[in-house]
C-alpha cells in the first residue's frame, strides 16, 4: 500500500489508469474533448459558470460544428 501523509492509501492498479472510462470515450466521440476539458478547467478553477462564458461558447460551436445536436436529444433553451 502506498502511504500519503501519514495515512494508508489502497494499491492502484496501473493498467486501469490507462483505458479510458465510459465518460471519456463518450466525450472524445464528440469531437470536443479539449474543449470540454478547457471549459470543466476553468469552472473548477473559478468556481463560478459566468466565468467561463467563453470556453462554454467555445465548446457549444464545437458541438454544432461536429453536429453533435442531431445525435443527441439535447437542445438550446
């Protein structure tokens, strides 16, 4: 086990870490993974979605941009 400040930490299993989750093939399938991760970056940076305006615009034209609105059922209020 590793140890971290004084406390037991449970083994990682290392071949995990490397395939990706259900979470990340579906963003990488829309074709806006980086966008995404620069938007989800500054929100946890920020703490506050009105700072983000531009990388959540950023973001929505690549979702359009890949048409991911018409294999998805989500939609612009």
């Amino acid at each position: 086990m590793a140890q971290d400040e004084g406390k037991m930490l449970p083994p990682t299993d290392a071949a995990d870490d490397d395939e990706p989750d259900e979470w990340d093939t579906r963003i990488f399938s829309t074709g806006c993974a980086e966008e995404n991760a620069k938007m989800t970056d500054c929100y946890f940076e920020k703490k506050d979605w009105r700072a983000c305006a531009a990388e959540l615009e950023q973001f929505r034209q690549c979702w359009r941009r890949h048409g991911n609105d018409e294999r998805t059922s989500s939609k612009d209020a």
